[in-house]
C-alpha cells in the first residue's frame, strides 16, 4: 500500500516528525505575517489555517486570524478568536493587544487601556500596543504608566522619532518641560524641520518663560 500523502517515510524518527511539524507550523505562521503585512487577507487566512490545524495548542495562529477577522470588520468573530488565543496562552501578549484593539473599537477606554497595559507588561516590545495605550492615556487623562513604557521602548529605539515625540507631548501634559525640550531637540536632529516639533518647542519655551525659566532656555540653545 502507499504512503498516505504527506505522511513521513516507515522509519521516521519521532524527533524528526516533531522537527518536520515544526518547521511547517512556523513556515505558515511567518508567510501568514508576511501576507497579513501585505494586507493579502485571504492568503494570510489560508496560512494561519494551516497552522492552526498543524500546531492547535498554539495560541499566534488565533491571534493572526483573528487579525485577519478584525481588518475585515468582523469584530465579534476577532473578539471570539482573540479570547481563545488567550486561554490558550494567558501570556499571549498579542492576543492582549488585539483584545484591548476590539474594546477600544467599543469605546471602551478602561478595559482597553487595561489590556493594551497588560500586553505591554508581556511584550515591552509590542508596538501596536505602545501606540494604543498613548491614545487611550491621552483620553483618559492617565499618562505616568504610558511614560514609564514609552521610556522602556525607546531605550530600545533611541532613533524613533515618533516615539520620541509621544513622549515629548505626554512631558509636556505633566508639566515636565525640561525633558519635553531634550526629546523634542533629539526629534528635530532625527528630523530637522519637523513643523509638529517645531510647534511644541515653541509652547515649550513659551511654558518655561512663563515658569521663570529663562536662564535653562538660554543654557540649552
């Protein structure tokens, strides 16, 4: 009788059929990122699938259908998928982030903030959820945790301008000037010109003028 069609060869070891399931999982998870990135949804669906139905312990197969489901607009079938990923790994720091996505689509700014917190804690990395955790702070009012991890990330990413003025515009709202004016002057050496950065630099000096601060304005020139 003939082999089953994509069954190993009679004598393969269980360490290579492991290593064979391996490298396939992790083949359609990365071409499903690559084709998510590519927008090519129908494509990072069918990979995802496969991943899914390779590896279904794994928790980032759900996380990049649910994904798919989200840029579609099926956002109670994204929700269902999000939460499955995260039962699966309670860790699962993307799974966090696109919980905090769905909740944030939902207006709901305190589980949204609590999630994008909570995937940070995860991921510090995690970008998506830096960037959603700065727009809800700044709905809430609430910015000390979003600083303490826009902070984190950029140590990592010293050359991210956009980050860096994130952070200039939250030590702005806290009244912290000084340090708003060094990242704000790092942005414009990454980004001479920049008519935002340029804007608040202006507020900025303005603020520390009005703070009797002239003598640090005049030292940082």
């Amino acid at each position: 009788m003939g082999l089953l069609r994509g069954c190993p060869p009679n004598g393969t070891t269980i360490a290579e059929i492991k290593s064979i399931v391996s490298n396939s999982y992790e083949e359609m998870q990365e071409l499903g990122n690559c084709h998510l990135a590519m927008a090519d949804l129908a494509k990072a669906k069918r990979c995802f699938s496969r991943a899914a139905a390779v590896a279904p312990d794994r928790a980032e197969p759900l996380v990049g259908l649910a994904n798919v489901s989200f840029q579609l607009g099926n956002h109670e079938e994204a929700y269902r998928q999000f939460l499955r990923a995260l039962e699966l790994d309670p860790r699962c720091g993307g799974a966090c982030a696109g919980l905090a996505m769905i909740y944030q689509q939902r207006d709901d700014c305190p589980n949204a903030f609590d999630m994008y917190l909570r995937a940070l804690e995860l991921e510090p990395d995690n970008l998506l959820a830096l960037l959603g955790l700065f727009q809800m702070s700044r709905r809430m009012g609430t910015f000390k945790q979003i600083i303490h991890y826009l902070e984190v990330y950029r140590k990592g990413h010293p050359d991210d301008s956009a980050v860096l003025f994130c952070l200039a515009s939250l030590y702005v709202q806290e009244n912290h000037l000084l340090r708003a004016r060094e990242l704000l002057l790092e942005v414009l050496d990454l980004e001479p010109g920049k008519p935002e950065a340029n804007a608040l630099l202006s507020q900025v000096h303005r603020g520390m003028l009005d703070s009797r601060h002239p003598t640090e304005i005049a030292g940082h020139g």
